[in-house]
C-alpha cells in the first residue's frame, strides 16, 4: 500500500471514531496519525532486517507522541488509539482490523515467554483506558477489555473483560459494533459480587426475626 493509501485510510479511521475531529486537516495534528504511519514505515525496515533503524523510528515516535509500537508488532488495517499517551505494544504482538486501544494500554509480556512473548488481538476488539494485556494468548474477535483490568489469560470471542486478573464477565453471540467505544457501561462483578452477599444478608436477618417471634424472644 502507498503512503498516500494509508494516509487516506489513517483520515478515514480517526474521522469515523473520533468525535472531536472537525476536519480532515485535523488528523494531522493528532499523535495516533503520526505513530501509526511510522510504525508502518519502521515495521517494513524490520521485515527487511533493518533493525537498528526501525528501532531509531519507533523510539523517536514514542518521544514525539507518547505512543511506543515495536516495528516488529504486526498490526492490521483501521488501528485507532485514542489520546494514546502511554500506550505500549511488543514486538510479537499480532493486531487484527478495526482494534481500538485507549491511553495507557499495554499489549506486553511476562518477562518468562521466549519467541512469542505478546498478546494477540483479533478483530474488532476494544482495550479501554490503562488496561494491561500481558502474555502470548489471544483475545478473540469483538471482545472489550475494561478500563484498568489487567489480562492474563485468553478471552474467547464476543466477551467483556473486567478486574484484577481480569475475568469474563459478559459472553454472547451477538457481534459487538465496530463503533461501540463505550467504556463506561460495562459489569462490575465485585459490585454485584457485594449486593448479592446484602440481599442473602437481608433474607437471613428476616429469617431470624421470624424465629424470634416464633420462639417469644
């Protein structure tokens, strides 16, 4: 693909997914556009085994935009990072199309894996604000990760994923939208996990006053 191909594809993506983007000449302003298109660059110097300035690119990009891609990450069509300082993603990890990564996501390692040391992320997945993704597994197609969880393990397609380690908290057939970006509105399972143990707590204190009034008390 051209340079000027990705540039139309770049402006077409951030335009779709980004509210506040006005007008195409925006895009140009926006870190994700200038990241993105480098990584592209640095990652077909790395294929050719150019190491030492793919690596020169990346490591000036992180400077400039806050958003460090290791040339060696292989990444599909329509990537969008959202305000993506801080966002990291390792040289083994795989991205599928249309991946959404907000500020702070870290697509890494373990620090125990050797070859394929980083996560896989398959289409359409969404990974919200300073979640971590750490390890080689995969995170199947449609599924959202929720702010600030820490992932661990594989995720099967079409799931929400919340908490520290995160868990499944949301399983259906039903494909999630490309453009559902909502962060806000996922389960919280330490907060349903506490109103079931006040409803049981609720039926025992019931219970109890109905045998104190059974027994004269």
């Amino acid at each position: 693909m051209s340079v000027i191909s990705y540039i139309k594809e770049e402006i077409a993506v951030i335009r779709e997914r980004d509210p506040a983007i006005k007008s195409s000449a925006e895009v140009f302003l926006y870190p994700t556009f200038h990241a993105i298109l480098r990584y592209r660059f640095a990652h077909k110097l790395y294929k050719k085994g150019h190491y030492f300035w793919a690596r020169w690119i990346s490591q000036r990009t992180a400077r400039k935009t806050g958003i460090e891609i290791h040339p060696g990450a292989t990444i599909g069509k329509g990537l969008f990072i959202d305000h993506g300082t801080g966002v990291v993603i390792g040289e083994t990890a795989i991205l599928g199309d249309n991946v959404t990564l907000y500020q702070g996501v870290t697509l890494g390692g373990t620090g125990k894996e050797q070859g394929k040391r980083h996560p896989t992320l398959e289409d359409n997945v969404m990974v919200s604000a300073g979640a971590k993704v750490l390890g080689s597994f995969t995170i199947g197609e449609n599924s959202k990760i929720g702010a600030g969880s820490v992932v661990l393990g594989p995720v099967p397609p079409n799931c929400t994923v919340v908490g520290i380690p995160g868990r499944v908290v949301k399983k259906g057939s039903v494909r999630i939208p490309r453009n559902d970006l909502d962060q806000v509105n996922l389960p919280d399972p330490v907060q349903d996990a506490i109103l079931a143990l006040q409803e049981e707590n609720r039926k025992l204190r019931v219970e109890l006053e109905g045998l104190k009034e059974r027994i004269g008390t």
